[in-house]
C-alpha cells in the first residue's frame, strides 16, 4: 500500500549574507528561484501535498514556488525562532496526519528525489526520525551526526558541541525524513536550551529515542545538499547544477564539444544529435528538435528550434521566435517574435521581430524588419519562397508575397504582391568620364593646402 506524504520546505530564513534587497529564496538557479526548485524537486518525488514556510517576502516566495498541478499551501513563521519552530508553523498542515512528513530547505535546491525516496524507504522499514548526512572535510558550521556503533544518538549543533564532537566529520545536511503520525509528539517535545535559543528541529533525534523512536541516517553526496548563504555558495550551487544537467544531456545524445562553456537553464530542452558548440547560452523557455546545429556564441531564449535547423554562430534568438524544421539563423542575426518557416534562410546580419517568415524564403544579408515607429509595434509578413534582397528594410505593417522579390537596398513601405518585383531605392546614373574630372579637382585641392601651410 503506499503511503502518503507531507513535504515541508522551509523558506522563512531571509539570507542576510546575500547582502541583497529580496531573500535568498528568491534568487536564481538555473534561472528559477531556489526555493522553486526544491518544490518542483519534493512534488514530482510522489508526496500529496506540499507546505512551504515563509517569512520575508512571503507572498513572493509563495509565487515563485506555485508550480502548476502542486498542491501547494504557504504557512507564515512571523518570528524565526529556529528550524522546529519553522516545521510547526505548518502545524495545521501536520495535524491532518500523514504517514511521511520530509522536511527541506528553500536554500538546498540540488536535492534530488531518489535521495529523498531513500529516506521515505527507511521510514516504511519502522524507522521514526532518518536524517539525510553527509561526509566532510570541512564540517565547521554543520550539525554533527552522533553515532555510536552506527547509531543515530543525537544531532550537535556546532555550538553546542564539545571539541571532541567537533572533530565528527558526519554532518547533518538539515533534510530530514520523519514518521508523520508522531510529528507533533515529537515537534511539541522540542525545547530551545541551547545556545541559541532556538528551537532546533535537530533535537528531534533526541526526543524521538527518548519515546522509544528508532532514529537513522542515509548518507548524500556533498555537492547534493550544499546550501546558500552567499553569493559564492549561490555560483557554486549554480556549478554544480550546470554539471549535473549538461552530463544529462549528454547522455541523452546531445553533442557539446565545450561543456563547460554551455548554461543551460532550469527548462532547457534539447533533442538528440543536436551539436551544441562552445560558448552558447540558453534563457528560459527553449525547446529544441533533434539534430539541430547551434553554432558558437549564440544567446538563446524563448525560442522553439525544430529539427535540422541551423543557428549562428552569434546569433541571438529572442522571446517567440520559432524556427521550423531545416530552418537558419546566421551569424550576427536577431531574431524576436518571429515565425521562421521551414528551409527559411536568414544568413547575416539581419533583425527579423514581429515576423513571419514563409517555407524556404531567403532574406539577404542585412535585412532589418522596422517593427517599431517608437509607439506601436507592427508586423511584417514575408511569404513563401520569397527572395528579400541585402541590405533591406522592411517597414511594418507590410506583407511581401509568394514568390516575390525585393531589390538590394530597398526600403519597403507598400506591400508587396505574390510575384511581384519591388525596388525601392534611387536609380542608378552613369556619368561617363567623370571620374577623372573628380579626381583632378581633388588633387588640386590637396595642392591648395599644401601651399597655403
Ligand atoms: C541547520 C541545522 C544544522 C545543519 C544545517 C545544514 C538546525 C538547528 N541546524 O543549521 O544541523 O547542519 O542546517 O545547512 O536545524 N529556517 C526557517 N525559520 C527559522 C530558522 C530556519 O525557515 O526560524 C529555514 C532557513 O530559511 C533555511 C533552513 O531553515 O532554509 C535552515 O536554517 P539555518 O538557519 O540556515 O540553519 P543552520 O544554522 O544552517
Ligand atoms: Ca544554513
């Protein structure tokens, strides 16, 4: 039979160390806010419902955390009392009696769901109380995991702890798993002589033994469960994301010949055999088809890229651009909110925003769509198999046809018929001769100044 589950995230802590006007909740990894993160981690690990503990800027943080289908309830901890005072603010929450509660935190956002399966596991074997730990060189700061022939005995906050308990190198990472149908037992059991006089959740090892509660440990890796409390740990934490997601896409089939120079963000999706050269950027909201090239130095953003296309090298596509299949974007071309047809070509140069672009036209090298009067924004259609010569502009609202042809160097203001050729620029002269005569007068003025000086 499965059980249910409560997951409880806290996020009431504001980050002072971030030295910043928003909590550290808010900040992003990957382009997502921490605590996000851990509620999209917690929901899609089988729990039924999620309870996320706020303070400062609360109603923020319960935005940025409201992912869709995730049963989500924001509980306030007005006064920040310590870790077990922050899980009952989620008392209510508590009380409706699950089989699991698991406790995260809004600044540990690289846990990962099978870590958190492990200890849901442990509790279904009879265990009250499993802390989720972690091996350290480093452990100043942590709690220490105490253990006495592989036994959980207590947790010891850093400053509570005596120096021979300092020298423990088991630490806590803060997450933790207990059974539900006695959180409150052992919640309300929680004193705060310590220290810091706070209430620390940590003591419910403690209290958990004493009611004759069986107490674990399930080891993470460190990079796992690493928290922020700066911006260091935050592009540390940033690091360790971008390894982890881009060996995944490897081993989904993507090519990156650099890595380590690609960003992805939180929801990239990239098909295989896409090639994904050096220096590339991904903002949020990109999907990409399969066996797609995106060449060096390109920025990339709400962009849907279909299969067999080509973008870059430096290029920049923006919000809404959509590329259909064995499309191209070239080098030093910006594309925005434009609809790219299949086999479309635009090379060089180009700016193509609030656009449609038909199957397989070809728009030549500096053609710029003039969306923008300095008010409104309009939109320009570009038909199928059109041709667009270099050096264009294209000053919406206009439409240029199927099949039609634009000349070099024109500006367009009138649509453009199915067929039809449009050039719209001065005439060509040809003044037979003259080139010598200008000459001549130049090089009498050089002489001029020579002799005046
Ligand atoms: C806590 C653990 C420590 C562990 C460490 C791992 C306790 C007493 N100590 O210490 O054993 O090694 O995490 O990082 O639990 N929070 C609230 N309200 C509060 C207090 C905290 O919401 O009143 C939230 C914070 O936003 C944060 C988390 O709880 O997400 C941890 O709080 P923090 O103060 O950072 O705990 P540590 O002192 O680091
Ligand atoms: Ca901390």
């Amino acid at each position: 039979m499965s059980r249910s589950a409560l997951a409880i995230v806290l996020a009431a802590g504001d980050g002072t160390r971030m030295k910043s006007s928003k909590t550290k909740m808010l900040h992003d990894v990957a382009g997502r806010p921490m605590a996000a993160h851990v509620v999209d981690t917690v929901s899609r690990s089988g729990v039924d419902a999620v309870a996320l503990v706020v303070g400062r800027d609360g109603d923020k943080v319960a935005a940025a955390c409201a992912l869709p289908g995730v049963a989500l309830e924001a509980f306030e901890q007005t006064e920040r009392l310590g870790t077990a005072h922050a899980v009952l603010a989620a008392r209510e929450a508590l009380a409706r009696g699950y089989d699991d509660v698991i406790v995260t935190y809004g600044d540990t956002p690289l846990v990962t769901g099978e870590t958190l399966a492990r200890a849901r596991a442990a509790l279904a074997e009879g265990y009250d109380v499993v802390v989720i730990g972690f091996e350290t060189a480093e452990p100043a700061g942590y709690g220490r995991l105490l253990t006495r022939d592989g036994a959980l005995y207590a947790i010891r906050e850093e400053k509570d702890a005596s120096a021979e308990e300092r020298k423990v190198t088991l630490c806590n990472s803060g997450l933790m798993a207990f059974n539900g149908r006695r959180a409150l037992e052992f919640l309300d059991a929680i004193g705060n002589d310590n220290a810091k006089r706070e209430f620390y959740l940590t003591d419910i090892v403690e209290v958990a033994l004493s009611k004759g509660g069986r107490a674990g440990v399930v080891m993470a890796d460190a990079d796992e469960v690493l928290g922020c409390n700066n911006r260091a740990e935050l592009s540390e934490l940033e690091r360790i994301w971008q390894t982890r997601r881009r060996r995944a896409l490897m081993l989904d089939g993507v090519t990156m010949i650099a890595p380590e120079t690609v960003f992805l963000c939180h929801d990239t999706v990239i098909g295989a055999d896409c090639v994904i050269e050096p220096n590339v950027v991904f903002g949020p909201g990109v999907e990409i088809g399969e066996s797609v090239v995106i060449h060096a130095f390109s920025h990339i953003e709400g962009a849907r890229i279909a299969a067999g296309s080509t973008v870059g090298p430096f290029a920049r596509l923006r919000p809404g651009a959509v590329l259909h299949e064995n499309a191209k974007v070239g080098n030093f071309c910006e594309v925005k909110n434009g609809d790219i047809g299949p086999g479309a070509k635009i090379n060089h140069l180009s700016y193509i925003g609030d656009a449609t672009v038909g199957a397989r036209a070809n728009i030549g090298a500096g053609t710029i769509t003039c969306n923008y009067d300095g008010v409104n924004k309009f939109r320009t259609e570009i038909g199928a198999d059109s041709f667009v010569g270099s050096n264009s502009s294209l000053v919406a609202p206009v439409s240029i046809g199927a099949q039609a042809y634009v000349g070099s160097g024109s500006v367009i203001t009138r649509d453009v018929p199915d067929n039809a050729l449009a050039i719209a620029r001065g005439r060509q002269e040809i003044k037979e001769g003259r080139a010598e005569l200008l000459r001549a007068r130049s090089l009498a003025i050089k002489a001029a100044r020579k002799g005046s000086k």
